[in-house]
C-alpha cells in the first residue's frame, strides 16, 4: 500500500516571486518526496504498513515519527497555501480577535513565534480542548497531532522551506506567508 505524494491544489508556478517554481521542485519535490519515500520503507513488513498515517505519528518514535510527522506537516502546508490572496471569514476572525484581541495581533504574535523558533520547526496555530486558539512552536518534525490538539494554521520554518527564495531572511518569508494563506482552508480545520 503506501503513501503517496499528494498532488498540489495549483501549480507550483502560481505564487510568481512569493514562491518560486524551483522552490517547489526542491521543497514539495525532493523534501516532501523523501519523506514519502523513507515512511514507506520504515513502515514495510511492521505492524504500522497498513495504519493511517495519524495513527503512525501517535505510535511511533524515532526515525518513523520524524518521517510520517513531516509527511503530514507538509501535506497541512501545502494545502493550506493559495495563489489568491483571501481574508479570513467572520468565524475565523472573530475567534482570531477573540483569542488574540486583533488580526493584527495575531499577525504578530505569529511572526515573532516564528522568527524567534530557534533551528529547524514548525510554527502552528492550534485549538485547545477548551476551544481556545494558540500558537506554538514545534522543533524539528514535531507536530500537534502527537498531542491531541487540532492543527489549524502552520509555516514551515525549514530553512529548505525559504531559502531559495528568501535566503536567509526568514522574517520577510513569514511577512508574505500571511498572503498566501487560504483562509476557506483554515475555516475548515475549525469547523
């Protein structure tokens, strides 16, 4: 059976200079592959070759959780990107401003938990079991689902994420991020 590269819901020359073409050859391409690739290995003739790729991420360890964390990590990020630029819906903003008192804040809050992740992450928008919103910083190929909070939002804070073509500048590739955001797809995580 196995796990497959998900197919992209635009094309990887949609974004223009935002994100580039090269930088989904390499990203989605040959990181998002990789992943795919080393899950299936890990997983073939072992008691996870036939589980859902959660149930993976909740039961395993090691090399495996790296890998099956970071496949659905990617496949979140990739989906929740768009082309056109969208605002979040009244749902979403209310909680937004509810939880963090503005758009604005929010905005704020995120790019500095994102700047400041030290190394290599993910940083996530996440619903509590209380239905509060909160954004949090996962190392390496850490995820929320391993806890039992429900994703909404994440960036990848890779460097092979930016660096084609933002280089080093991580805070002008989180600034853009937040125009490439399909907001029907974060409304959906919440409902």
């Amino acid at each position: 059976m196995g796990f497959k590269l998900i197919d992209l819901p635009y094309n990887k020359t949609d974004f223009g200079d935002a994100l580039s073409a090269e930088s989904f050859d390499f990203h989605y391409g040959k990181h998002l592959q990789a992943y795919v690739n080393n899950t299936n290995n890990l997983i073939a003739g072992t008691e996870f070759e036939n589980m859902p790729l959660i149930d993976i991420i909740q039961k395993s360890t090691g090399g495996l959780y790296n890998n099956s964390a970071q496949i659905f990590n990617h496949e979140f990020f990739f989906n929740e990107l768009s082309p056109k630029k969208s605002d979040p819906d009244k749902f979403v903003t209310d909680l937004l401003v509810k939880s963090f008192g503005s758009i604005e804040k929010f905005k704020e809050e995120f790019s500095q938990k994102a700047t400041t992740l030290f190394g290599s992450g993910w940083c996530w928008l996440v619903k509590l079991n209380d239905g509060s919103l909160a954004i949090e910083q996962y190392f390496n190929a850490d995820t929320p689902v391993k806890y039992g909070k429900k994703p909404i939002l994440t960036l990848d804070v890779w460097e092979h994420a930016y660096y084609i073509d933002y280089r080093n500048a991580r805070p002008s590739f989180i600034a853009k991020f937040f125009d490439l955001i399909n907001w029907d797809f974060v409304s959906k995580q919440l409902h």
